[in-house]
C-alpha cells in the first residue's frame, strides 16, 4: 500500500469517525430544565391546564421525558423546545389577559370620576 492510500484511508476514517460523532446528539438536559421553569413559570403567574397552549405545552413536556427515557435525544430537544414556546405562550397570554382586565377596570374608575366631575358642576 502506496503512502498516499495510507493517508487517503486515514482521511476517509477519520472523517466517516466525525461523521458518526456528530450523529449523535447530546442529551438535552438544559433545555428540559428551561422547558420545566418556563412551565412553572406560566402555572405561578395563572396558566392552568384549560387553556389550550399549556395543555400543549404539558403534553410535549411529558412526551420530551419519555423521549428522554429513550434516548431519542433529537426528539426531546425538539419536543422540550415546544413545550417552553407553548408555556412561555401560555403565560404571554394570561399576562395580556390580566393587563386587559386591569385596563377595563382603571377606564371604568376613569368614566365614573367624569361623570362626578360633571354632575359637580
């Protein structure tokens, strides 16, 4: 075997070895975390199980971990990925829901001091 096979073989290994390695996707441990505060998150500020994104957001959740028992990493990370999307949806919208309500409440003090502005004078 000429020199030049010898290196050529070795390129080809060690790039077919690179290959392989980086087909195998890490664990993603820090993403569940994230997805797992994000979620707490969204329950702490009233997300409950009724509305539609945190229900998602609790199912892709559960089906992350059980990816996770797998090993069937690309799918967790993908899954645990939506899930903190749908949680941090979730608490966008019940934060926007609360300010709504707020609102409403500060313009119907505002109309009732109008009108007793008005009628004093």
């Amino acid at each position: 075997m000429s020199v030049f096979l010898k290196v050529r073989f070795l390129f080809v290994a060690l790039a077919t070895a690179s290959l392989f390695g980086c087909a195998n996707d890490p664990a993603p441990i820090e993403q569940l975390k994230l997805t797992e505060q994000a979620v707490a998150q969204a329950t702490a500020v009233g997300a409950t199980d009724d509305e539609p994104d945190m229900a998602a957001a609790q199912a892709k959740l559960a089906q992350a971990q059980a990816n996770m028992a797998d090993q069937s990493y690309k799918q967790a990370r993908m899954q645990a990925e939506q899930a903190e999307l749908d949680a941090r949806l979730a608490e966008a919208r019940v934060l926007t829901e609360k300010s709504e309500e707020q609102l409403t409440q500060v313009n119907t003090r505002l109309d009732r001091l109008r009108k007793q502005l008005g009628a004093a004078q």
